[in-house]
C-alpha cells in the first residue's frame, strides 16, 4: 500500500478509521482479546485431549508391563 503524497485521512483503511476511533476502537481491542483468549482455551482444550488419549492407554501398558513381567507390585 503506498501512502506517499497522501493526506491522513485516505491514508488509513477503513479498519484503522475504526480501531483509532475512540469508543469504537476499545470495543474492537476487547473483542480482538476476548476471541484470542477464546481461541487460546479451546487449542488448549484440543492439545490436552489428545495428550491424554495417547497417555491414558500408555500409562496402562506401562503398569501392566511392572506389575506382570517385572514381578513388582505397585498397588497392595
């Protein structure tokens, strides 16, 4: 985008006219927050399902490999 030899008003796109807006542009900055938040929650959430459908059988596999090959017992 070139802004050489422009004024300041056709400078900026119609998002920044927005965002530099006094009471437009707090709600824009909350919104753009609250989705990345959200956004974050739910990639967290996602990871931390498959983490723990991969863990879950795999900590079995391992109690049962001590508890049954080894000989030692972990729970009495």
């Amino acid at each position: 985008m070139q802004t050489t030899g422009k004024t300041a008003n056709t400078s900026f796109t119609a998002f920044d006219k927005k965002a530099l807006s006094p009471v437009k542009g707090k709600f824009m900055a909350f919104g753009i927050i609250l989705v990345i938040f959200l956004l974050s929650m739910i990639f967290a959430g996602v990871i931390s399902g498959i983490a723990s459908a991969i863990l879950t059988p795999l900590a079995a596999l391992l109690v049962s490999c001590v508890v049954y090959h080894i000989g030692l017992v972990i729970f009495p």
